[in-house]
C-alpha cells in the first residue's frame, strides 16, 4: 500500500513538472518523464489487481528504473556564488 502511494507522488511529480530524479546527479526531463509518471500512475491503479498486485508493482517499478537509467541526464552542478 505504501509503494502504491509513494508511486503516485513520483507519477504525478513526473506529469506535473516534465522532471523527476532517477539518482543523486541523474534526471529525466520531458516527455520520458512523462511517460514514465503515467507508467507510475497505471502500475499503482493495477496493485490493486487480485493475485498480481504485488508482481505488477514489482515489474512497474523496475521498468521504469531501467527505462529511466537509460534516458536519463547527468545533472549538471549550479556553479557556487563568490562569498564577500
């Protein structure tokens, strides 16, 4: 139930802003992220599947971390302001 809800914050996260971290300094951006939040949102409707829930989630889940490592950005680092 946990990763049902944890799977629509990251889905409607992906949908909302076209951008979602995959890593620390990896990023999907456009229509990959949003894709893959609707990929989120469908693989949480279907845990509540009967029998398959749980596989459902599991495949869900993993799909888009592959799919997500493949596509995604190195995040480039915002360069630091001089102190004064």
């Amino acid at each position: 139930m946990i990763m049902s809800f944890v799977m629509v914050i990251i889905g409607l996260t992906g949908l909302r802003t076209g951008a979602f971290k995959i890593t620390y300094n990896r990023q999907v951006k456009g229509s990959v992220a949003h894709l893959l939040g609707v990929a989120l949102l469908l693989g949480a409707v279907g845990s509540f599947v009967p029998d398959f829930g749980g596989t459902i989630q599991l495949v869900t889940v993993v799909g888009v971390i592959i799919a997500g490592l493949v596509t995604a950005e190195k995040i480039q680092p915002s360069p630091k302001a001089p102190r004064n």
